[in-house]
C-alpha cells in the first residue's frame, strides 16, 4: 500500500528530504484523514497550474478476490506562487469508503492487497521566459495545523518536461 514514495523517488531521486519520506512511510494511505493532509508546490518563474486540473487517482486491488478499486478526487488548489492542494471536501466520504474496502481487504489478505495513489495536474505558462532550468519544491503537511515539510527540494523542471513539452504548455488564464 506504500507505492507513492517510490514514484517520488523515481523522478526526483537526489531531491528527495529522507526524513519527511520516512515519516511518510510510517503513515497509512487506508487509516490517514484526507482532511489531514495538504499538499505545496512552490512553483518556479514563470510556471502555474491549470485551474481544476488537480485530481488524485487511489486504486486498491485485491489479488486473491480478484477485485480492484479505482476512484479519482478533486483536489482544490489555493495560492499561486505555492499552489496548495487538498482533497475537495465533498470527496472526502468517497475517500474514507475507498479506505474502508482497503482495510476490509487487508485485514482479509495483507499480502495480496496492493494500492497505490497518484496525483495529476496540468502545469501551465505565466508568460513565455518559462525555462527548464528553473527548479520547483514540495512540502506535505501531515496535520492541519502541523507546518509543511520538505518532500521534495529544487527539482529541475527539466527532470518532468522535455523542451518539446514547455513549448506546448497551455497559457494561465
């Protein structure tokens, strides 16, 4: 069930903060309040996220039963410079359902359950001296009134954009 450090090693491997990733790992994706978390991206020069283009894909699959879960949630973005994302607050009950088959099918089979989450947003342009030497952070908060962590550290966009790809980004409205 604890896939999501992996995929942020495999794109940023020498950004990762070890203490904040290991404190994640010690966390449960099926016991966690969506409500807990929060999510900052301090975004480089020049870059932002396309409005509403955030969503967080969960999937827990159960081998032995041979059944799978699959949801998507919204997740709401404040700030602009530090965009800040949090699960929508009316996918939250959607969110602890999925939860709740997860532990249902864990405490069933720990071994043959697996899950994963990942996020999806379109990044866009602020104006055009967008370059892909510029670096972008991440932070998680793990309580709603706990400070952001460092996650990730001065990522080149350069590691998740090819110049082919900067060139088709949609303007910001």
């Amino acid at each position: 069930m604890r896939n999501l450090l992996a995929c942020l090693c495999l794109s940023a491997c020498g950004s990762v903060v070890l203490q904040t990733a290991a404190e994640l790992e010690r966390m449960s994706p099926m016991d966690a309040d969506p409500a807990m978390f929060a999510v900052a991206i301090d975004l480089p020069d020049g870059f932002g996220i396309f409005p509403e283009s955030a969503t967080m894909l969960v999937s827990v699959e159960q081998e032995t039963l041979d059944q799978e879960s699959k949801e998507k949630f919204t997740l709401q973005q404040s700030g602009q410079q530090v965009a800040v994302f949090q699960v929508a607050a009316n996918d939250h009950s959607r969110l602890q359902a999925l939860q709740s088959q997860a532990r249902e099918w864990d405490a069933k089979d720990a071994e043959a359950t697996k899950g994963s989450i990942g996020v999806d947003l379109t990044p866009c342009l602020i104006h055009q001296n967008a370059s892909l030497s510029e670096t972008f952070s991440v932070a998680i908060q793990l309580a709603p009134d706990a400070p952001f962590r460092p996650l990730l550290r001065d990522v080149p966009i350069s590691r998740i954009l090819q110049e082919q790809e900067l060139e088709q980004l949609p303007n910001c409205p």
